[in-house]
C-alpha cells in the first residue's frame, strides 16, 4: 500500500488530458486549487490561454486568485469594466503578474481610489494603458497616477480631466496619446497640451477630443519631431502648434480656430509628407487658391476629405486641380481621392473632370454622414 498512486502523481501531460475533459473553468480551477502540483497541472493545461485577462462579472473571486497564482507571469493584458472590478483581484494581479504591461479599466467612484493604487503598484511594467472614467466619476487623482508610470508608451484616456492631466508632461516615453474630455456643462476642456506634449519627443500619434487647444505660460518646446498622426475632434484651436516636420496624417473634425488662416498655413508648412487630410472646420480654412496651393505643396497627399466650404467651382479650378495632381503624380503610390461633405459641389466636380485632359488622376466620392 505504500506504493498507491494518486492523481498527485501523474505527470503534467496526463494532467493535461484530464482538464481538458472537465466542463469548463469553474471546474479546472476547484481541481487546480486542491494540490500544488494539480495547479502546475493547469498552468501547463492553460499555457498562454489566459495572455489577455478578462473578468466576468458572475466568476467568483476566489476562483480567479487561483488563476492569477498558478498562470499570473504569462498575463500581459488585464481588461476590466467598473462593475467586475475587485480589490482582491487588483491586489492578486498585483502580487503574481510581473509581466503585465497593458491594462484597459472603467473607472467609477467605487472603484477610484482601487485603480489608483493598483496603477503605482504595476508602475514598473505598464507600458500601455486604457482608463475610462464613468459619467459620475471625478476622481482629482486618477491622472495623478497615471502620470506617474514612467514607462508608458501608449497612453487613452476619456471622462473628466481636472489640472491633474497638467502632470501628463512626466510621461516622456509617450509614442501614442488620446485625450478624450467628457464632462458636463462645458463643450471643450482648456488644457495647454504644448507644454503637456513637448517633452515627449518619442509622440508619434496624438488624438484629442473637446479640447480647447491654449498656450500657458512658461517655456514649451516648438516642434513636435517625431509625430505622424494628429487627430483632433470638436476641439478649439486657440494657440499654434508646434511644427511636426514627419506629419503624415491630419483629422480636424468639427474644429474651430480662433487663428485667421492658420489651419491653412500649418498644413503648408508641414505638407512636405502628408498623405491623409480629414477636415471640417470653422471657418472654413481654403478659398479657391489656398486648397491648389495645399494639393500642389502636399506632393504625397493620397487622400484629401472635406466640404469645401467656402470654394467656389469652376472649371478653371477643376483643370487646375487635375494639372498639379498629373505634375505630381511620381509622388504617389495611387490615384488621388477627393471625399467631399457635399453633395452638389461633388456633382459639379463630377461634370468638370470630364473636361479635363486628365481625369482619371483623381477619384471622388460623397461621404454623407461624416
């Protein structure tokens, strides 16, 4: 008798078999927490089943602290919504999950003081980070630990931003930053992203959202040398941008510039390797001349999409327009595209192209809801 095998000592492949026939993982787990070896048994059954680590919100806690101890060092992603959010689980992330480098979090008054101290406590691995406040979550804090994670390189965040987001500047390794204002009773959030932004040299992508774009005092960085995207919605332009001299794509979406001109004049002078322009702003930013002077200056621009406002069609314009694109076309990899916001300056374009030497440089399209 002294030689009785158990289930304790079969080998890992046969552990295999054998989770691999139970229901589902309710059941893995309560056979995995019952001997050390049996949790070795799932972690080799799991292998890297559990890399994206994701909650549901009936699961018992319990259970998931199983989990993150027998397979925490091959989680690299933790998603959690407000209402599944635990602070066992944050603390058991915390503790067995030293490879974790993203996290995507809804954040409410609940859970707010939580999150923050799960953020400085994983401040050593995060490199991508995702937080959504809920509408009735304000927390003064949550930016104040976010800025705190030195090595973040990608950075979305969406709810109410208080004078904390001024403490984004300590994140210098930012490649990729969204900043999305949602708070109520005001359309856009004043917020100096010149001197937010111009330490991080390595920003490569920047979206903003009901941002009033303005310039405080002291001393911020004029260029922006690595940035490629710039994404702005609903926001404000009240300030000059730093110059971004690799631009390539440029969204301002439903913007207002308080600048005369200058959505005209920064597009020009860091044209030299734009390929996407996405706008529709007030006032409108071209007449007739500024938009030839755009498509002729911007030689590797694939893509142009706006209304027109404030262009009047003519078949001179048109011919104009065909002649840059064909003097150009070396510059691009495909024909040009012209989406329009407006149905009837389309049709007219539409008519004078086919006047053209030239029309098949250039396709169009009406994008009805924009």
């Amino acid at each position: 008798m002294s030689n009785q095998r158990t289930i304790t000592d079969l080998p890992l492949e046969v552990l295999d078999l054998i989770f691999m026939n139970l229901r589902n993982l309710r059941d893995k787990l309560r056979l995995a927490q019952v001997h050390k070896h049996l949790g070795k048994g799932f972690a080799y059954h799991s292998r890297n089943d559990y890399k994206r680590f994701c909650p549901k919100i009936y699961f018992p806690v319990r259970l998931y602290r199983v989990l993150l101890a027998e397979c925490g060092s091959s989680i690299e992603e933790f998603i959690c919504g407000s209402d599944t959010w635990s602070d066992l689980l944050a603390k058991s992330i915390a503790k067995h999950c030293p490879n974790l480098e993203s996290v995507n979090i809804s954040v409410s008054l609940r859970n707010s003081i939580s999150v923050q101290t799960f953020l400085l406590n994983m401040a050593n691995s995060l490199i991508s980070v995702e937080i959504k406040l809920n509408d009735n979550c304000q927390s003064p804090r949550i930016l104040n630990a976010v800025a705190e994670l030195k090595n973040l390189r990608k950075l979305l965040y969406e709810g109410y931003m208080d004078r904390g987001v001024n403490q984004l500047h300590k994140l210098v390794a930012l490649e990729e930053l969204r900043l999305d204002y949602q708070g109520s009773g005001y359309r856009c959030r004043s917020v100096n992203l010149l001197q937010i932004c111009g330490p991080m040299t390595n920003l490569r992508c920047l979206t903003v959202t009901n941002i009033c774009i303005s310039a405080g005092e002291g001393f911020h960085s004029m260029i922006w040398p690595n940035l490629k995207e710039l994404k702005m919605q609903n926001c404000e332009i009240s300030s000059v941008i730093p110059d971004c001299p690799k631009l390539k794509t440029v969204f301002l979406k439903f913007c207002k510039c308080r600048i005369r001109g200058y959505v005209c004049s920064f597009i020009l002078k860091n044209g030299k390797n734009i390929e996407e322009i996405d706008e529709s702003c007030e006032p409108a930013p071209f007449d007739g001349h500024t938009f030839l002077e755009v498509i002729r200056n911007c030689r590797k621009l694939q893509l142009f999409s706006t209304p027109m406002g404030g262009i009047k069609i003519y078949q001179a314009l048109v011919s104009s327009l065909v002649d840059i694109l064909k003097e150009n076309e070396t510059a691009r990899r495909e024909p040009f595209e012209l989406i329009l916001y407006c149905r009837d300056k389309l049709r007219w374009i539409r008519r004078f192209l086919q006047r053209t030497s030239n029309p098949q440089v250039i396709h169009t399209l009406y994008l009805y809801k924009f």
